[in-house]
C-alpha cells in the first residue's frame, strides 16, 4: 500500500509541549466507529484518508469497542495489513483506566492494573511498543506514585515512548509532573474534554500546562457531534445520539444547547466555514493547545474537518459573538 507523497504539505505540526515530539493538529480517535460492531472498510478508509492528510496520531484505550478492546484488534489489522512499513512515521497511543475485566484489578490506577493493560493492549494491536500510554483517569484511591511509578515502569521497559494522563485536574497534573520529572520520565501530554460547551480546564488546567511544558490533546472538540449541524433539522437515523452503542445521550441535547447550536451555526455560515470546522478552529485558537482529537464516522467527515485547516484565523469580532452566545 501507498500512501501521498506530499502527505506531510497538508496539515501543521505543533510541538507537544516542551518535548521533542511534533503532532498533527487534528488528530484521530476510535472511541466510536471501530469496534467489533464498526464496518471494516469504512474503517480502513477513514484510517487511510487520516493519514494521506498527513494525520499521524491515532488515539485508542484499552476499553474501546464495543465490545471492550475490539477497536485496538481492528485497529491492530488494518495497521498490518495497510500500513506496513509505515510504523515509524505513526504515533499510536492507548489508554487505561476506566473498567476492562472483572476483579479488582481491571480498572482505575493500581501498579497490577496499568502494567497488565498495557501487556493486553500491545498483544491486541500486535506491537513491539506504543508511542502513548495514558492513565486514563485519575484513581482517588491509589496513591499517585503508585499509578506514576506504574507509567515510568512501562516507559522504562520500552512498551511505550512517551507518558501521559487524562481528565486529570490542574493541581494533580502538576503533582504528577514533578513525580515523573523525578524519575527521569517523559510525561509530554494530557488529554482533558474541552470544547466550547465544557471551558472547565481554561481556568484549571490550561495555566498548568503551560507552566509545566506539557502538551495538550483535547477530546471530543465537537461536543460529539452536538458542535456540528447535523441535529438542527432533529436527529438523523445514523448519528452517535440514534446508535443504541453511543456515548451521546437524547437528554444532552437540549433546547438551550440547539438555540446555541443554531446561532453558532450562523457564525460559522458567515465565516463560510461549517459549525464542525468553527468548533475546530476555535479549540485550536488557544495557544496551550497542541492538537484537537476528533472522531468520525466516515471519511466525508474526516475531509469536511480537515478543510477547516483553509481558515484557522478568528477574527476578535467572531470570538467576541462566539463568547456572547456561550454566555
Ligand atoms: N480521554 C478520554 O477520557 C476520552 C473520552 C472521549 C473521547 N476520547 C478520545 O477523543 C476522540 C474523539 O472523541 P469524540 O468522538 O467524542 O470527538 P468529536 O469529534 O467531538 O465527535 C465525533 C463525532 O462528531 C460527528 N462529526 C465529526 N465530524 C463531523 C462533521 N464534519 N460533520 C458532522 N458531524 C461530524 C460524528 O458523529 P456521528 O457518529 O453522529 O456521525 C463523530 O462520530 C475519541 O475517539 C477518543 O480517542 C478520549
């Protein structure tokens, strides 16, 4: 299989914090869409579509599917399969945390835990080692060194290149820093929710990071699809809030968020841009912000997203009328 030549002309590259690695602005998640449900050529395709755009990062955790880690073992096909030889130009990253098997060691933060994950993970995905890994959520009850020393351990044993976390509060990402910087370990990356209906980590996380040095993945910039326009005209058959699997509920959609849907929409129209490509490039006008982790259902979406690189100016007019309707 082949692949553009003038791939890496199509898209920006932001450093990831103060470290050496360049990401993609827009990077791709499997959250949705490739689980063991997911049609494989649909799949395949958007994967390939990803990365012809120069899109090198794609983001998994060990739960996703459904079911649980069916979309590291789709994922682990399609790389061998289409991407063969291309290894060293991908960042591939996973993710544990939430709840994987039965016990009391199959979620949150214990040493047994991360370390059994991320054994589970690269056997599924079939690879020598992960570019990512991530604790995917803070533990309230392991202490942090334990789930720290856990990440610096797999670093360490070359099973991943890079540590990082997720939906970790400022304070704790700042704790979690100084006890990696200690030993030594390359903590580059955090992937909190931000988008303009959820602005909780502006004021908690986003001056940490950038006073650590560490680089920032947003997910879900689209609020799941909410920041698009695809539930104006009421809910599609085929869309995350239909799809019994989704994460996105009918009740998260409500009248408050359509009349703003609707009037950021006319933003968007003005700009000549869609709502999904205004969602995109407000994300990614924050300085902190190194690349914005999208998913999509199928590759229209993907090239409609990848457009809103043709405009990634927001005039203080735009964002002042943004502000006005958020507020
Ligand atoms: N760390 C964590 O705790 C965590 C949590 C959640 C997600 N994530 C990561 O973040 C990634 C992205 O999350 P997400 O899927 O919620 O992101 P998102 O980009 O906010 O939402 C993706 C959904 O929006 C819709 N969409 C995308 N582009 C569109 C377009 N141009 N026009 C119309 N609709 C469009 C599609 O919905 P339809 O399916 O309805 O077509 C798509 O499935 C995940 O895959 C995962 O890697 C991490």
């Amino acid at each position: 299989m082949s692949f553009s030549e003038n791939r890496y002309s199509q898209i920006p590259y932001r450093r990831c914090g103060d470290s050496g690695l360049m990401l993609p602005i827009l990077s791709l998640g499997l959250w949705h869409n490739f689980g063991g449900k997911a049609d494989l050529d649909n799949a395949r395709d958007i994967l390939r579509t990803a990365f012809n755009h120069g899109i090198t990062h794609f983001d998994l955790a060990n739960n996703y599917g459904p079911p649980p880690g069916s979309a590291e073992e789709n994922f682990g096909k399609i790389l061998h399969s289409d991407f063969k030889g291309y290894r060293d130009e991908l960042i591939i990253s996973t993710k544990a945390g939430y709840r994987m098997w039965d016990g009391p060691y199959g979620e949150w933060g214990s040493r047994k835990y991360l370390i059994s994950s991320i054994d589970q993970s690269l056997k599924r995905m079939n690879l020598d080692y992960v570019d990512v890994f991530y604790h995917h959520r803070p533990d309230p009850d392991t202490p942090l060194e334990e789930s720290m020393m856990a990440l610096d351990q797999i670093v360490r044993s070359g099973k991943a290149l890079y540590a990082g976390i997720s939906n970790y509060g400022g304070e704790k990402t700042r704790q979690a820093k100084h006890i990696l910087a200690e030993l030594g370990t390359p903590f580059i990356i955090h992937q909190p929710m931000y988008n303009m209906f959820v602005r909780g980590p502006e004021e908690d996380l986003f001056p940490v990071l950038k006073e650590e040095g560490i680089g920032c993945i947003p997910f879900s910039p689209l609020s799941q699809g909410l920041l698009t326009n695809k539930y104006i005209g009421g809910i599609p058959e085929k869309s995350r809030i239909a799809d019994p699997d989704g994460f996105l509920q009918e009740n998260d959609l409500t009248q408050e968020k359509l009349d703003k849907i609707i009037a950021l929409n006319e933003v968007a129209e003005k700009r000549g841009q869609s709502l999904a490509q205004l969602a995109l490039v407000w994300v990614l006008r924050n300085e902190v912000v190194t690349s914005a982790l999208i998913g999509v259902s199928k590759k229209e979406q993907l090239l409609d997203n990848i457009a809103a690189l043709d405009n990634l100016e927001l005039t203080e007019e735009e964002q002042n009328q943004i502000e006005s309707i958020l507020n």
